[in-house]
C-alpha cells in the first residue's frame, strides 16, 4: 500500500472522530436516507399518475 495514501486517508477521517464527527456523519446519513425516501416517493406518484392516464385512455 502506498505511503502517501495511508497519510491522506489517515488525515480525512482526523475530522471524524469525536462529538462533531459523529455529528458530521449523522447529518450525512439522515440526508441521504431522506433524499433516497424523497426519490422513492417521487417514483411512486409518477407510476400513479401515468397509471391514472392509462385507464382514461383506455375508457
């Protein structure tokens, strides 16, 4: 493994340890998962609302 990786992976993580760390990555996960839920909600009336369309055309 390079040497120089190891120092800069070592340095990335330095800013998440302690309180504010664990605060930077709970801050990260909730966004994520919302924006995932977000997307999933989108997906779902999209399917609606074309479904919705099908069955007037269908009348």
């Amino acid at each position: 493994m390079n040497a120089d990786l190891a120092t800069g992976a070592s340095r990335a993580t330095e800013g998440l340890s302690g309180v504010g760390g664990a605060f930077t990555m709970c801050i990260i996960a909730f966004s994520v998962v919302f924006l995932v839920l977000g997307g999933l909600t989108g997906v779902i009336y999209g399917i609606k609302h074309i479904a919705d369309g099908i069955a007037r055309g269908a009348k």
